[in-house]
C-alpha cells in the first residue's frame, strides 16, 4: 500500500482571479521511494471553530450561529467550507499541488456570517483527503485508493479573507432578499428619491429607531 502524507503549507488569495477565491498550497508526500504516476484526488474543507477562541464583539455576532457561550460546548462543530478535486501530476518524493476554492460574501450562509464574525486571528482548517492512486511497479501498474484517514491542518490568518474580500467588494457584504422585499424597499427608495441602497435601508433603520424612542416615551412600547 502507498504511504502518501498530506500536508497543508499555505492559504492565500488567488490575486488575478475574476471572483474571490482562495488557494490551498498542498505537500503530497509518498514513503519509500514508490513513483506515483498520478492522483484523482477529491478534497474536503472543514472549518473546525471549536479550535480557536473568541473575543470582543465576536461572541455577540455569533449568537446567530452557536447560541449563548454556555451552549459552544456542544454547538461549536465543524462545518462545511468546500469540496473540490484536482489531479496529481506524477512524482517520487513530493510535489506540491495548488487547490482554487471559489468563495462568496453571502451574509445569508453560515460562512459569510462567520467569517465577517472575526475579528482577528486564524481560521482552523481541516482538510479530508479521499480519491484513487495510480503507481508504477515492478510488476506494472498499481491502483490504490488514498487511505480513509488522510487529513491536514491549516490555520489562515484572518486578514488574509478579509483583505481578499476587501480586494473584490471593497467595504461591502451580500444579503439575499426576497422579491416582495426588494419591491417593498424600491418603493420606499423611489418615493424618498434616496441615491443608493445603502441609503435606502438606513433611512428604513432610522424610521424603526424613531417608533421605538416615540413608543418608549409614550408607555407604547412594552
């Protein structure tokens, strides 16, 4: 059997790339001097929060996603980032192996949520390695499959989410809305002559902020 070791040496932003997407910088190791014609190898990303901790305002932002603080013990649980593959071109010893997950800002999913959650520090990266080895022996051609038990860890600093989103929607996040709400919102937009969106929610949020000083000083409120 192959002795492959997987390794996970960097994360970075993919500069030129049209959409946000990050690149995984992956060490493939084979034991023992055995040529590796190729790999059909399908990879997992996970996101393990429990193993890193929290400060400042980010316990508040992710009470939406785990609950009070007293719960994380048993809600803070890895979660899915990606699934990708690729293929590994032949090697002896080592190569390194480039995986491009595309990425988004949707606040409506859990990783938009959690990532504009932080404020600093790492995000701890877990990645499963699954897929089919091709091998060149003494006796021909060898398939294997890549052990159930092939994983890595990476922790990516923050900052490099955060300068990659800021690079393509510089100051700005994505929110999914519904049709009717967003005929509702243009209404309101057109019938104000309000310049942009951004404009638009602010003037509906200072609306609320007025009926609730109104209420609470009228006794209406509670």
């Amino acid at each position: 059997m192959a002795e492959l070791s997987f390794s996970c040496i960097d994360v970075q932003s993919e500069r030129y790339s049209a959409a946000p997407t990050l690149l995984f910088k992956l060490r493939v190791g084979a034991a023992g001097g055995r040529r590796v014609k190729a790999i059909a190898l399908r990879c997992q990303i996970r996101i393990e929060p429990g193993r890193r901790g929290y400060g400042g305002k980010e316990p508040e932002r992710l009470l939406e996603l785990f609950g009070e603080r007293g719960r994380w013990g048993d809600t803070l649980k890895p979660f899915q980032f990606a699934n990708t593959s690729t293929v590994v071109a032949s090697f002896d010893d080592s190569i390194d192996v480039d995986i491009t997950v595309p990425c988004s800002y949707d606040m409506d999913v859990t990783l938009g949520r959690y990532f504009h959650a932080l404020e600093g520090g790492e995000v701890p990266f877990i990645l499963l390695f699954s897929g089919t080895i091709f091998g060149d022996g003494e006796n021909g051609m060898w398939i294997e499959q890549v052990p159930w038990h092939a994983e890595a860890r990476y922790k990516m600093p923050v900052a490099v989410w955060s300068e990659m989103m800021d690079s393509h929607f510089p100051g700005s996040g994505w929110l999914r809305l519904r049709r009717d709400t967003i005929d509702a919102l243009a209404e309101f937009r057109g019938a104000r002559t309000l310049p942009t969106w951004d404009d638009t929610i602010m003037a509906v949020l200072d609306q609320a902020r007025e009926r609730t000083v109104v209420g609470e000083g009228t006794g209406e409120g509670g």
